[in-house]
C-alpha cells in the first residue's frame, strides 16, 4: 500500500463501505480494496417518486445498463455510471494491510454482517486487526472491539478512519488495556516504521507474559490469569467473594478463589512467593494455602535492621471467621512445626496470617493462646480483614498514592511490613496513631465485653489485628509528613 491508496482508503471509508462510482476515489479503483458491482436500483432513480422497482430489464448499450419500472408506473433508464457502485472488501483490505505492517495475515470477516460497523482480521503474528467500515455509531463500535480485546486479551490494531484516533484514545481511557489496543488513524498506516514498533511494542509485552505463565504453570484460562492480565480486578474479587458468601444460593467454589485472589493481592503488594504452591490442590499435606517472603531490604539508613520473614496463610472464605472451629492440634500446628522444622528459616520470623471477611465474636484472642506454644520467639499471628488488604493492594497499585508513601517511607515495602509485624506495629514513635488500635476502637460506646477484649488484645504482644481504618489513618499520617519530599523540592528552589 503506497500513501496515495492509504488516503484513499480513509476518505472511502468516511463515506461508508459502498459509494458510487462519483464518489469513488480513483487510486482505490482496480485495487482489492473495492468490488466493482454494476446492479440496478432497488427504488424508482425519478425525481419525486421512491417507489420501490417492480421489473428491470437489460440493456446492451455501452452507455444505458437498465431500463426499469417502478411500482408506481413510472419508466427510466439507468445509466451504467449510475447503476455502479464500489463495495468494500474487508478481507483483501486487511490482508492489504496486514503485509503493509510486515504481518501474516489469516482470516478477515464483517462484524455484524448485514450492517457492517468494523472488519476484523486475525493475524498468524497473534494481532488483531480491527478496521472501522461504518461512520455511524463510532463510539459503539469502538467500545465493542476494546471490550472483545480485554476479554480475549488479544493485541488488537484499532484502525480509524477519522484523521484523528482523539475520539478512540478518550474512550480507550476507561478500559483496562494496558498496552492491548494501539489505536491507529488509517492515513497513519503511511508511517509504516512507527506503526510496526507500536504494533511490537504490544505483542512483546503479551510475550512477555505469557513466558511468566509458561514458567509458573498457569497455562489454563482460570481466575489466576485474569488477574494478572487486569490487576485491578483483584480489588473487585475481594467485593465479589464477599458479596457470594452472603448468598445462599451460590454454587461457586469460594474457598479456591479466595486463594487465588490473595496469591495476586501479596503479589502486588512486592512480596515475593511462587504461584503455584499451596491453596486447595495440596490439601491434606502440611501445605498451607499460600506462603510468602515479606518484601526486604538493608537500609544502613535505619536505626535497625528487619529480619527476613516468612508469612504462612490461611485464606478464610467465609464471610465471619470462627475460629473456634479450627482444629488447632491439626493443620494450623502442622503448617508452622514444618516451617520451624525446614532450616532456611532458622534466621526468619515467622508469621501465621489469616485474611479475614470478619471475626466471629471475640475468640481469635483464645485461639492465638491455644496455638502460640507451638510458635517459637519470633513467630507472631496476624489477622487480616479482607477490606484492609484491599486498601493495602489500591495503595500498591495508584501510582499517586504509592508515590506519596515512597515519599514519607522512603520505600513502599516499609509501609507493608508494619502490618505484618506487630512489634514494628505498635512503635508509639513511628506510628502514634495506629500503635495502640484495636478492632473496636469504631464504636463510640463500647461494651464491657468490648472494652475487656481491648484490654487482653493489648497484652497479647504476638497478635496483631489489622483493620481497613488502621491502614486508612497509616495513609492519613503519611501524606501529612515531609519524608524525602523536602529533598526533591530543592531542584526547584530557584
């Protein structure tokens, strides 16, 4: 394809995907583009009248293709140049293109074939081409093809007609594509470099991916897969598991996709664990659902150095977490007598975390004194509520709001380990607003049986609650201090 037959094919296409031999632009003329059709009309060509045709009859004139006569009676001829017409050809154009762009080019097919908005053409270098035909509904058609590309998280060349891919871009903002979709004017098809490197820009970076996939086994099409490709769905499945467990009628496997769905959030939050260990497959050995390495670093800076640590978790579908029915000489004791027993983790804290929709009454305090003897010094059990981590993933994932904890931390990864440890935790000096928090502090008269848990939960120097306002007034206390912010603001400080 040379510029003149791009410009061409923009300025048909405007048009919509058939136009009169007037109309047709001349260097799209002979080309695979376009189908010349010579037919009669289907209503009366006479002024005022638009009856529909009753009979047609040919004519071998080099000039008159049709006499015909319409329902009303009335008699015309029908000029060849005005019974020709030029009909788009999806699957030629798109190959066309596909080989401009250095592409293999598969099959190409109408959407919606009676009333053509878009052709679409797959590619043997994994790219869909999608190239809109029909002027009418843009904005429609353009949410159809990025709604089918994050479904099928497949590269997709969104091709415009328009001079612009402004209208596209604007639209494109409220998807979660990544670099899926590169939305690309037809005339820009003549900047064939810079529309190959946008174009392999995007399949490296699925490439990319999906090598991590191969590697870590996650080959199927499952809930693992989906979250990574739109991390931000790991947000919208802690509403949504919560959301099932309340109805009585769900028939989902829960339990599965709670693991799952933490296995991504501690992912996102930079600890470090691998995929596919744990979680339901390998119940009934000493295998927790997931286990992972609290984000580490040295910084000579700090007055302290942090240990590595080992987090062991349960991940409690349930929408009110008894503990009481736990067997703690069972599992539980087991995930942790096997964790002390491996002697990599000899120099690591230990850490037993359970993530939580909500706690039933009061008995995570008897539950951490019946299994903390088999805890040794620096083993610690945290409970997690659900909306917390997902406080916790929404800060790991806005860059505004990361930035501004790097900010005042220094590093994202010393805002998480506090709420995985208690005795960083409940530092009066570092955290004065968070360090004496319970899980009642919310409730503006408090019971007698409340305000005795806050008093034994303050005791017990291993057990760390951790709720959605705790890490909401941790953020709160960090955007109002300087951290490394005064720093940065001497470059501009002319």
């Amino acid at each position: 394809m040379n510029e003149e037959t791009i410009e061409a094919l923009a300025e048909f296409l405007n048009c919509g995907v058939s136009v009169s031999s007037a109309d047709i632009p001349e260097p799209l003329i002979g080309t695979e583009c376009v189908e010349k059709r010579v037919e009669p009309p289907i209503r009366c060509p006479g002024s005022g009248c638009n009856a529909d045709v009753h009979r047609y009859f040919d004519v071998d004139s080099e000039d008159v293709a049709y006499d015909v006569i319409c329902k009303n009676g009335c008699e015309h001829e029908v000029t060849l140049e005005e019974a020709t017409s030029y009909r788009f050809q999806p699957a030629p154009t798109l190959a066309m293109i596909a080989f401009h762009l250095g592409l293999t080019p598969g099959e190409g097919e109408w959407v919606d074939e009676q009333l053509p908005r878009y052709a679409e053409g797959t590619t043997d270098d994994g790219i869909n081409l999608c190239l809109i035909v029909d002027p009418h509904k843009y904005g429609d058609t353009i949410r159809d093809i990025l709604f089918d590309a994050v479904d099928r998280h497949r590269p997709t060349a969104l091709i415009t007609p328009h001079e612009s891919a402004e209208e596209v871009i604007e639209i494109a903002e409220s998807y979660p594509l990544g670099s899926l979709v590169t939305p690309l004017p037809v005339e820009l098809l003549s900047e064939r470099d810079a529309v190959e490197e946008l174009i392999a820009a995007s399949r490296d970076a699925l490439e990319m991916e999906e090598l991590v996939f191969d590697q870590r086994g996650l080959n199927d099409e499952g809930l693992a897969r989906k979250l990574s490709q739109r991390p931000r769905l790991i947000e919208a499945q802690l509403t949504y598991i919560r959301v099932l467990r309340e109805d009585p009628t769900n028939q989902y496997h829960l339990g599965e996709q709670m693991e799952t769905v933490c296995k991504a959030a501690f992912m996102t939050l930079d600890c470090r664990l691998l995929p596919e260990f744990g979680g339901t497959e390998s119940r009934g050995t000493r295998i927790p659902d997931l286990a992972f390495q609290l984000p580490y670093h040295s910084d000579e800076e700090k007055p302290r150095e942090l240990p590595e640590t080992l987090a062991i978790v349960d991940a409690k579908s349930g929408s009110d977490a008894d503990f009481e029915n736990e067997d703690i000489i069972g599992k539980h004791r087991e995930y942790i007598r096997y964790a002390k027993e491996q002697e990599v983790y000899n120099s690591y804290d230990l850490t037993h975390v359970f993530v939580v929709f909500d706690i039933d009454r009061y008995n995570e305090i008897d539950w951490f004194d019946g299994i903390k003897s088999v805890y040794r010094k620096n083993t610690g059990m945290v409970v997690l509520y659900a909306d917390a981590l997902l406080l916790l993933v929404r800060a790991a994932q806005s860059p505004a709001v990361r930035n501004q904890v790097n900010l005042g931390e220094g590093a994202f990864e010393d805002f998480i380990r506090p709420f995985f440890q208690k005795r960083l935790f409940t530092d009066e000096d570092a955290y004065p607003h968070v360090a004496t928090m319970t899980r009642f502090d919310h409730v503006n008269e408090p019971t007698e049986r409340q305000e005795e848990y806050k008093r034994d939960y303050l005791r017990r120097r291993g057990l760390l609650v951790v709720t959605a306002e705790m890490v909401r007034r941790r953020l709160g206390d960090i955007v109002d201090q300087e951290g490394i912010e005064p720093v940065l603001s001497q470059y501009d400080n002319r």
